[in-house]
C-alpha cells in the first residue's frame, strides 16, 4: 500500500508531464502559422539640424528628423499563440568609418488583431543621431518597418514588412537649440 505522499508524488508527476507536453506542442504548432505581412513606408521629409548636445553644450552635433507615412497589415501575424507585436521603424546607414549603423527611430506595442492595421503618420519618437556627431559623407540611408512576434509560449519571430528605397542625408541647417 502506497502512502498519500507517495500517490500525490505520482500524479504531481502525471501532471507536470502533461502539462509540459502539451506546451511544447503549443509551441511547435506555432511554426505551421507562417504569415508574410505587407506594408508601404515613404518618406515625407528628412531634414538635419544643427545643434547642441545637452551634456556638452559647448560641441556642435547633427540631429536628423523624419517624417514617414506608414501602412501596413500586420493582422496575418497574429494567431491564437500570438500575446503581441512590437513594431518599430528603422533606419540603416553606413558610417564614414564603414561601421553598418541601424538606429531605431519608431515604435509601437500592438497588443490585438484590430489594432494590427497600421496607417500613421509619424515623426521620430527618439533621437537620430551620428555618434561622430555628423551625418556628412554617410551612405545613403533605407527606412524598414520591422517587427517581433511574441508568443505565448514558444521563440520570438522577427521579420520586415516593409522597406524604402536609399535616401541620401541632406546637409545641416540651421542651428536647434
């Protein structure tokens, strides 16, 4: 005759078995939902300002500001292991020193299906910037729109719904305070 610990042990054990089957089941039925979500990103206006740096107020440095006007159809992505979307527009550039340089500009949390159709307007949420504190003489920059899929259980997904063609910098103006 078993004791009470002895059969709580086993169906502890019984369950715990179970339940990790059956998430990693969850997690591998995942990879049948393959979505490629479209969208269009255009640049309305990329300006570069000259200005000063907050912690050194006596160094000059370029900021660049963007307008894009972005649509895209993220619904595909989401299935019943998706938890949420984080998108994000980025953009890529090489430097004077040839270092490949991609500076995250927007983003955005989608959190449900009907909020997944993207249609916005939006300038750079953070700071776009040179860290040899120029954009002169770097290559021409492309704007991607990207995404990362974050399940309920199982890996992040990441992927691109959108890209712009290359934009060269244009020269400073006036100074920004």
């Amino acid at each position: 005759m078993h004791s009470i610990y002895a059969r709580v042990n086993g169906i502890s054990a019984l369950w715990s078995t179970c339940l990790v089957a059956l998430l990693a089941a969850i997690a591998l039925s995942s990879f049948a939902f393959t979505a490629d979500p479209k969208g269009n990103v255009d640049l309305v206006s990329l300006k570069v300002y000259s200005g000063k740096t907050k912690r050194y107020p006596y160094k000059q440095e370029e900021y660049g500001f963007v307008r894009l006007n972005i649509t895209a159809d993220l619904r595909p992505l989401f299935n019943w292991n998706t938890k949420q979307l984080f998108v994000y527009l980025e953009a890529e550039y090489t430097n004077v020193q040839g270092v490949n340089n991609s500076v995250v500009l927007w983003d955005r949390i989608v959190r449900r299906k009907e909020d997944a159709n993207i249609i916005q307007s939006p300038k750079n949420k953070y700071k776009f910037r040179e860290l040899s504190r120029s954009f002169r003489n770097v290559s021409p920059a492309e704007f991607s729109l990207k995404y990362n899929v974050m399940p309920y259980v199982g890996m992040l997904t990441y992927g691109e719904a959108a890209r712009t063609t290359s934009f060269d910098m244009p020269d400073a103006l006036d100074v920004v305070s």
